[in-house]
C-alpha cells in the first residue's frame, strides 16, 4: 500500500522469482521490497520478505521493530 514504509529491499541483481524456474522472467520484479512498516487502524504492523530473516538479524534491528511497535 503506498502507506507503507519500505525500509528493505534487495539489490538490483536480485529478482522475485515467481515460478522458481531461475531465470527472470517478465513480470518478475528486480530488487523487490524486503521490510516494511504501517500503521493500520489502531495498530502497527511489520512485514517482511521471510520469517527466516529474524533468527539471523543483527541488533539493533530486531530492539528497533519492538519499540517502534510498543510506541
């Protein structure tokens, strides 16, 4: 949503690959958004890429996702 605050993304190299075939395909987005934040309604919410990321993230990253979400 363009309220969003995208605050990751990876580089141009990289690519969405949709069908895992491991070729870029049309369609297929160059660099695509990783990290994000929004407020919604009454709350906030972080989104990210894969759930995976947050076993192997550096601090403070991880403290500053939990403040911005307890303000």
């Amino acid at each position: 949503p363009a309220t969003a605050q995208i605050i990751g993304q990876l580089s141009n190299l990289s690519y969405l690959d949709l069908n895992n075939n491991s070729i870029q395909d049309p369609g297929e987005l160059s660099g695509p958004d990783v990290l994000g934040l929004m407020d919604f309604g009454n709350g906030r919410i972080v989104f990210c890429g894969d759930t995976n990321m947050w076993q192997s993230v550096p601090q403070p990253l991880t403290d500053n996702v939990l403040q911005w979400l307890l303000e």
